[in-house]
C-alpha cells in the first residue's frame, strides 16, 4: 500500500469547491486535510523506486518516466523531470512550468501537450498564468450499449443537463473532487424508453458530473481546432517527440542503466544535456565562419566524452526502463 502523487494544483482547487459550493448555496465541506490517496500496487524487489506503468499501447512493468519540456524555435530542452512510471503525466507539470519561468525567466506565451496533460487543473492553471494551450486529443471513455456524456447538453442558463428525453438534471451537489453532480429525477427516469442504455443505478437515478474549471478545459480545447492550435500541435510532434526519439535511438533512453530515482535522474539529464549540445552545434554551424565550423566540432566532442564517459559501462538493469 503507498501513497499516490499529489497533483500540483490541489490547494486552489480546495478553493475553487468552496467558492461553488457557496455560489449554489451549499454549505462547505468540513475542513478536512487532504491526505494523500493511498493504493495497492506492486513493488519491484529490485528497484523499489521505479513505478508499475499500465497504459494502454505500452508495455506493462517497472519504468521510470522523463517529463520533458523543449522550446518551440530550435526543441532545446529547458526541463527534465523524472517520476516513477506511475506518475500520471499532468501531476508534475504546473510546478515544473513555474521552475522555468521563474529560473531562467522565461517569458512562456504558449504552450503545447500531447493529450496525457488534458485535465481542468491544468487548464486553469494555463488560464491564470496568461498561457495559450494547445492540448492533444484524447478520446473519452464509454461504455458499449450506454448514452455518451456527449448526448447531455449543459444549459448554462438553467445550470444543468439536458438529457435526450427532454429531463433537466439540475444541480445537486460538488463533491470534494471537485466535479457539480447533476441528478435525474428517478420518477421520471423509469417511465424512460431510455433507461436502459442511460443508468445502471439501482434506484434509477442518472447523475453527470461538471468540474468546477470545465470551463478552462472547454476554452483551451476549442484551441486545437484554430489554424494556430493545428500549427502548434504539429510543431509539437516535430520537437518534443522527436526530442524523445532521438534520447531513445542516440542516447540510450530506452532502458534505464542504473537504480534509483536520482540516478535515473542524473542519466536522462546528461541524455539532456548531450541532445542540447548537438543542437546548439548546430545552430552555431549554420552562422559561424567556415574556418571555424571545424574548431567548433572538436570543442563539442570533446565536451561530449567528457560527459558520458563516466558512464559509459555502467550495466543496465532489466528491472527499470526509462
């Protein structure tokens, strides 16, 4: 049994369920520390810090994850973060965004995510930090044989759902997840043709949830679908995964060659900063006079034994991967 990661936007959060409950008239929760959510999971004998990954279209296992951030113009890495495999992708990525902004002063203006950082926290967290976001796609969740959250329409006039009876769901509660909970009325529910495929509630009562920041997420969506949104996600594709191609195939990304959080940690910064060097060799190739591109490659090379030499056999573990 361990204690899972806390999101990084969980106090504002506290704030936000406040706030909405006091604007419906509810009463707030009582005051209740948010202690971290504890589950079962496996436990590698020999690298307990590494995390057991299940994700769809990967392989299960031990791994530990590289969280990376790279500029838009030249995909230079400005961050490299690592977690335990079951470290879900959004969690970090606030607090790292915050680290960069405020140690190297980057004035970030934009910003584009594979669809794994798709949450409501995020979302807000963009919006409050006057950053445009271009999020990837993910494809929601259903259940074969049952209606789509998408077949109940939000009236924002009325503060609930329409359901494709023709019910309003008005709002009932928000829970301390953070989700307004719409409930059906259950007497007009079972007179439904459409109970079957709508609930599998005992007492048929359909409930949809709302996220207090759905708003956010909504806004930074509609982004994806803009002549810009469709730009930046392509350039996305072409820097950081590519970045990450490149640590895998050229760096030795694919497995992790020590245990450990901090070792882990110390090989994807020096994958990191062997990347970088080749990148700003040749952005400096490109302007730097003829006599002295060659110059310019000796000093790089060199630069790169120095830095992995060190750990150039240091034995690879089949208990961890990065």
């Amino acid at each position: 049994m361990v204690a899972k990661s806390r999101a990084d936007y969980l106090d504002a959060l506290d704030q936000a369920i406040d706030g909405d409950r006091a604007a419906h008239g509810k009463a707030p929760l009582k005051a209740k520390e948010r202690a971290p959510e504890v589950k079962e999971t496996k436990v590698s004998r020999t690298d307990a810090e590494a995390g057991y990954m299940v994700r769809d279209g990967k392989p299960k296992g031990f791994f530990y994850l590289d969280h990376r951030t790279v500029d838009r113009k030249h995909a230079i890495i400005t961050d490299s973060f690592v977690t335990p495999g079951n470290v879900h992708d959004s969690i970090p990525y606030l607090g790292r965004l915050d680290r960069q902004r405020d140690r190297f002063g980057l004035d970030v203006r934009a910003v584009g995510l594979d669809a794994g950082y798709s949450t409501a926290g995020i979302c807000k967290g963009l919006e409050d930090r006057g950053i445009a976001g271009v999020i990837g796609y993910s494809r929601p969740t259903h259940r074969d044989g049952f209606l789509r959250k998408r077949d109940f329409v939000y009236d924002r006039a009325l503060d609930g759902y329409r359901c494709p009876g023709g019910q309003l769901l008005p709002y009932a509660t928000t829970n301390r997840e953070g989700y307004r909970e719409y409930k059906s009325d259950p007497t007009k529910c079972r007179a439904c043709p459409l109970l079957a495929s709508c609930t599998s509630s005992a007492n048929a009562t359909k409930v949809v949830t709302r996220h207090v920041w759905q708003d956010a997420k909504e806004r930074i969506g509609a982004n994806r679908l803009t002549p810009w949104g469709k730009r930046a996600d392509e350039r996305r594709k072409e820097t950081v995964e590519r970045s990450f191609a490149d640590a895998k195939q050229l760096h030795g990304h694919r497995y992790a060659r020590m245990r450990g959080l901090a070792k882990v940690a110390e090989q994807c910064l020096l994958a990191a900063a062997c990347q970088n060097m080749k990148k700003i060799a040749l952005i400096l190739a490109r302007t730097a006079p003829v006599t002295g591109k060659r110059r310019l490659w000796r000093l790089i090379t060199a630069l790169m034994r120095v830095v992995i030499a060190p750990h150039a056999v240091n034995p690879m573990t089949d208990a961890t991967a990065a």
